[in-house]
C-alpha cells in the first residue's frame, strides 16, 4: 500500500522545499503541476494550469 504520490507531511514537505530550492536556481525552465509542487493532482487541472503557464510563456 505504498502511496505513489507524496503524502502531505512534514517529512516531504521538507524534501519539496529542497527541491524548490534547486528549482528556483535554473533559469529558463518552467516547472508545473505535480512535478513543480511535489503533490497530487486531478489531471484536467494540471492541463489547465499548462495551458495557461504556455499562453504565458509564448506572449
């Protein structure tokens, strides 16, 4: 019964902002939706916000 996706603890709630950290130094990348926040996610908002963040971006 191990979960795929992180629980909300503060256990990965540590490891995300470490990874955020290592995120906010790359320059020319974008990250979204469960990668960028390190949590689940229904996909049809996902496609959303990467629709959006993309219309963004190609202004």
């Amino acid at each position: 019964m191990e979960p795929y996706y992180p629980v909300n603890n503060e256990r990965n709630q540590s490891l995300y902002q470490q990874y955020k950290a290592l995120a906010d130094r790359e320059e020319n990348v974008l990250f979204g939706g469960r990668l960028a926040e390190y949590k689940y996610y229904d996909m049809a908002p996902v496609i959303r916000q990467a629709m959006d963040a993309a219309q963004r971006e190609l202004r």
